[in-house]
C-alpha cells in the first residue's frame, strides 16, 4: 500500500481526517471542558506533519490529475474531514486508478 503514491494518498487523507478529529476533540476540551491544552498539545504538531505530508502526496499525484482535480484535492485539507470526502469521490470517478 505505501510503496505508491496511490496508496500513500489514500492513507494520508485517512490519516488527516483521523488527526482533525484528535485536533478537534482536543480544542473541545481546551475551550468548552476545562481548559485542559494537552490535547491540542499533542494533536496540533500530529495533525500538522500528517497536512504537510498529505499536501506533499497530493502534489505527487499531479501528474495523474488535472489542475481542477488538484486544486480541489488540495482544497479539501482545509475543512475537517474533507480529504477523505474527496478520496472516495476520487475512487468513485477513477482518479486513484
């Protein structure tokens, strides 16, 4: 699975949406529970890595994509969970082939 980009594209956009969920579970906790910054601590330098590396993937994938296609995928790492909405249309229309 990791020895393409393919599946390193697929298991970073897994992986970003996993570590949002982490970064917002954490911030609940910081704003709304008790202040408490250990989880925002801890997911904030994670989800950080695993964004770079997603972007970092996705523009390895440029080469099989269009413009609109990249732009999108790279659009959807900014809203939680977005990359794996994008990863499974992507899988639905081919592009992950």
């Amino acid at each position: 699975m990791l020895n393409t980009p393919v599946g390193r594209f697929r298991l970073l956009a897994f992986a970003e949406a996993v570590s949002w969920a982490g970064l917002l579970l954490g911030m609940f906790f910081k704003y709304v529970v008790v202040g408490n910054e250990i989880g925002v601590k801890v997911f904030g330098p994670i989800h950080g890595a695993i964004f770079v590396g997603y972007v970092l993937v996705t523009l390895m994938m440029a080469q099989k994509w269009s413009k609109g296609v990249l732009f999108v995928a790279l659009l959807a790492s900014i809203p939680p969970f977005g990359t794996v909405l994008f990863e499974r249309w992507a899988q639905r229309q081919g592009k992950l082939a």
